[in-house]
C-alpha cells in the first residue's frame, strides 16, 4: 500500500523475510476471502499504526525472487495518510518506518517496488 502524505510516501525496513533489509511500502498476504483493497488497508494498519483514506488501484508487477525460489504477483494500491503517526508496529515484520520523498527515497528497494517505481511488469 502506497501510502501518501504530500510528496511523501511511508516505507518500512523489511525484516524476517524475503527482503530483509530493504525498504518497502507496508504490504502482506491476503487472508482467505478477503477484497485486496482492504487487505491493503489492514496491512498498512497492522504494520505502521497509520489510518489511510479509500485506496484506489495502482497496478500491479509480477516478481521472480530467483535465489528464494518465490514469485509474486503484487497488487499496488495507492491512499492518502489520514491520521495516526506511523511506528513499527510489527517488529517481527520490520525494523524501521519513515516519511520518504518520492525523488529521494533509501536504499536498498524492495524489488517489487523497484518494479513498481520502473513501472514494469517483468516477466520471468
């Protein structure tokens, strides 16, 4: 979930999985039945504390982690910030939170993102 505060976007370290280290928007796995937008929604609650307005798709990368032998397909979802100051909420799941400008954001990405960010759709 993209979730925006001006120019700013809100990132976390990744941690305890694939990934680990890099920066990325909060995100998860969908629970059994659930709309994706809402995932996107309770994931960015769950992970940073933040409350974010109606989500709206974004678009979406298919990504090949060939070292882990995992492939995604991630669905991004875009919502402005509107209340509560994001925290590492799961520590288990991440290490840090920040405020980011778009033109001015850390490294490492997270290589969906990184895809995201290319507006690519790779292929395997």
């Amino acid at each position: 979930m993209l979730v925006c505060r001006g120019d700013d976007v809100l990132l976390v370290r990744r941690h305890g999985s694939h990934g680990a280290g890099t920066w990325s928007p909060p995100g998860g796995y969908l629970d059994f039945g659930e709309d994706p937008a809402e995932c996107a929604v309770r994931e960015a609650r769950e992970e940073t504390d933040v409350d974010v307005g109606p989500p709206r798709f974004a678009g979406f990368t298919n990504d090949v982690f060939a070292a882990e032998l995992k492939h995604f397909v991630t669905l991004w979802f875009e919502a402005q910030h509107v209340g509560r100051e994001p925290r590492a909420a799961a520590p288990a799941e991440l290490t840090e939170v920040g405020w980011f400008a778009r033109d001015n954001l850390p490294t490492p990405l997270f290589l969906p993102f990184e895809n995201f960010l290319a507006g690519q759709v790779p292929r395997p």
